[in-house]
C-alpha cells in the first residue's frame, strides 16, 4: 500500500515554478521585487570541481586589501525585498573593504528555470564588495515556515564548502541572522573552523508567522554560538534571565541609518496641509487605533503609510478620506519619500515583540531632522529629548499636535546629529572589534 503523499511537499516542489509562471502573471502587483531584480545583475556560475577558477573569480570580483577575515551572512530575509538590517551591515562592511558572502534565502525562486544539476550555484555583486549566493533546491520551502532538511543542508554546505576550498583556508565568519541557518552554520564550524556570530535582532517569539520548530532552534544557536550580538538592550536582558553564560559572550549593536543615503536631501517646506508619514511593515503591531483617532480629529492632516499591508487589521484605514495606505516603495526612494513628511510616526502596540525592537526607521527619521511621535518603548526612551513619546492614542493625538506645530531649528540639528552618531558605518566598526577576537 502506497503511503500518503504530502501536501505540504508536494507545494514546496511546485511553488517557485507556480509562483513565476502562473500566481505573479494573474495578480502581478504581489510580485516580489526580487523574483527580478537579481536576474538584472551580473552574475557567474561556482563549478563544483574548479576551486582555483572559482578563487581567481572571487579576487576579480571582490579584490582584498588585506587579511581580515571573509564574512558570510545567512540572513533572514532576500537582499532585494524590503532592505533590512543583515543587509545594511553587509554594506557597511563592504565599505569598510571586508569580502561579504550573502547567502539567498528563497534559495532557488529567483532561477529563470527549473532545477537540474547545471544552475545550482550562482553568484552576483550586489554592493561593494558584496556578493549574494544563490543555490538552487529542489523544492523550496516558504522561509519562516519550517526548518531545513538534512538534503537542503547537505547541499548549501556543498555549496558554500566551493567558497571554502577556493579561499585557501582564509578564515571566515559566520553573520547567521534566522535559526533556520544553524545546522549549516554548525557544520561548517566543525569542518572548517569558521566561528559563529548569532545576530540575534528579533523577538522570534514574538512573530505570528514564524514555525514553531524555528523559534525552538534559537536557544541551541545562543549556546553554541561564539559571539552574541543583540539589537537592543531588552533582548541581551531576556536572553541572559534564561541562560545567564550568555552574557559573557554578548554585546548590544543597534540598528542605525546609511548617511549616505540621505545626503543632499533636505524635508520640505511647509504647507498649509500637513502629512504625517510612516514608513515601514504594516503589521498586526501598528497601533491602528492610533493612527484613526489622529485621522478623524484632524481631517485636515493627510496620513501616508509606506509599506506592505501584511495584517487584516491595517485595511480598515483605508476608508478614511484622509489616509493613503502607499504600498511597498523601494529603499532607493524612501529618503525623498520621507522628506515630504511634516512628521514621522511610529505608532506600535505595546507588545513583548515590540518592547525588543530597536526600530530602524528611527534613525533615518532623525537624519532627516524632522519631529516624531513614537509610542513610548524602550529603545526610543534615550531620545526623549528629540521624540515625542506617547503612551495612549489619545496621548498620540496630542503628542502629533505638539509636534505638527514644532518650530525649533535647533532640535532639527540636534536630531541630524544624534543620526550622525548611529550610522551604519559606526556600528560596523563596534562589531568589527569584537569579531577581531574570535
């Protein structure tokens, strides 16, 4: 007698080929930037059996300068969808002339054709020196909703061992940024030496579409892991309450802002309109309630919300007259995008997920100059002289009317100053002096 076939591999076989030729040709405003954009870039084959040709490649494409160690990032979200935080520190340290290795999470979507042995490993510079890796599975899983298989591992170690052998045993350490990564980055711990750096920037448990047995690979990566890195100071705190030996390996590296990005680009000037701006996920932890009470007691503000819809709970937003829900805009435009806000929200619940959070958008915010109101959370507290806290939506309308009517150049200096202290490029260099002693 036959057993069952399973569904939920049957669809990981089929979905990629599904999902190109099917799915995005029907409903293409859900496709994802990134089932294209990489295809658009450069990109060479890693042969199996050439590790000298794969090395003289690798110096052609991303030339050293010296001997500090190689960096491979297995990251928890694709380079070219929403830019993140695994990304901003791959450039950073690309700018700082540090050979970056991203590994691809949707793995083997982004290929024009099906799987065969020929096209299971590509790569392309995405950034100064940086290069993505793509391997090509067989069947793709949905990236947050099941661990890898012990053939998927097999493979990606296959894969990132051609970048090993062709470095000649040049040392190289692991960025891993999602537990799905851990037992490919504990194999290669063990065969070739390269030490493991848990970037650990999430409450995991926090997350409604996560898997279960995902969020119980964490614990096992924060013990083996050889450095500890957490995005705020809560998550060092919750970690170290259940496994105190955390703390000596441990260090708190917060998110920040590319200056760069953001020269030259100077807000708006007033109007008699004035619009209140977010930019970022519109998920089950925006403070809905927030944002509609500010809308209908000051019809005369226009609200636009940058971002993907991705909870239920945002679309009732839509029916009022003066709040724009945008959709995703790419990063390249966001810092224009965001110049033309009066003010910056962040109008988060007040949940375990977000009190761990230290919000990225804060800092490009402050770059810009311009007034916020935030929900009052830990990691926005420090700069209460710069934000405006909030503790209620009823506090938040208020909040937004204080800073709707600011008038103070000198707090708009002092905001751009305080983004200048929290670049990217900073916290690269505060990380780098710990990687140094691995």
């Amino acid at each position: 007698m036959r057993a069952p076939v399973d569904l939920e591999i049957f669809k990981d076989y089929l979905r990629p080929y599904y999902l190109k030729w099917l799915y995005f040709k029907i409903r293409p405003e859900h496709r994802a930037n990134y089932l294209s954009a990489w295809w658009n870039k450069p990109h060479f084959s890693l042969p199996s059996k050439s590790p000298a040709k794969i090395s003289a490649t690798l110096n052609e494409q991303l030339p050293q300068q010296d001997n500090r160690p190689d960096l491979l990032f297995l990251p928890m979200t694709d380079w070219h969808s929403r830019i993140q935080r695994t990304q901003h520190l791959a450039m950073g340290f690309g700018s700082l002339g540090t050979r970056c290795y991203y590994l691809n999470p949707h793995l083997g979507r982004e290929f024009r054709g099906p799987y065969s042995r020929w096209n299971d490993v590509r790569a392309g510079a995405v950034a100064r020196h940086v290069l993505e890796i793509h391997v090509h599975l067989p069947r793709e899983p949905v990236y947050h909703h099941r661990m890898l298989t012990r053939g998927e591992t097999d493979r990606l170690f296959s894969a990132v061992a051609r970048l090993a052998k062709a470095g000649g045993g040049r040392k190289t350490i692991q960025l891993v940024s999602f537990p799905l990564w851990a037992p490919l980055a504990g194999r290669l711990k063990r065969e070739f030496g390269f030490p493991v750096v848990y970037d650990c920037h999430d409450l995991l448990s926090g997350f409604r579409d996560i898997s279960s047995d995902i969020v119980a690979a964490e614990p096992a990566l924060l013990e083996s892991a050889d450095l500890v890195c957490f995005s705020s100071e809560w998550l060092l705190t919750e970690a170290v309450r259940h496994r105190p030996a955390v703390r000596h390996k441990s260090i708190v590296v917060r998110n920040g802002v590319t200056l760069a990005d953001y020269a030259g680009i100077a807000p708006k000037e007033r109007s008699g309109r004035p619009t209140i701006g977010y930019a970022g996920s519109l998920n089950f932890w925006f403070d809905v309630e927030a944002i509609r009470e500010a809308a209908l007691r000051h019809p005369e503000w226009h609200f636009t919300l940058i971002g993907r819809v991705e909870s239920e709970s945002i679309v009732p937003l839509r029916a009022l007259p003066n709040v724009v829900l945008e959709g995703e805009v790419p990063y390249s435009d966001l810092p224009r995008r965001m110049a033309d806000f009066d003010v910056a929200v962040i109008p988060f619940l007040k949940t375990p997920l977000t009190r761990a959070t230290n919000p990225l958008k804060l800092y490009e915010y402050l770059c810009l100059g311009i007034p916020v109101v935030s929900t009052r959370l830990p990691e926005i507290e420090p700069f209460e002289d710069l934000v405006y806290l909030s503790d209620s939506p009823d506090d938040f309308v208020r909040q937004l009317e204080v800073a709707v009517a600011e008038d103070d150049s000198s707090r708009r200096a002092r905001r751009k100053l305080a983004a200048e202290s929290n670049s990217w490029l900073a916290r690269c260099e505060q990380l780098n002096q710990r990687l140094e002693l691995l």
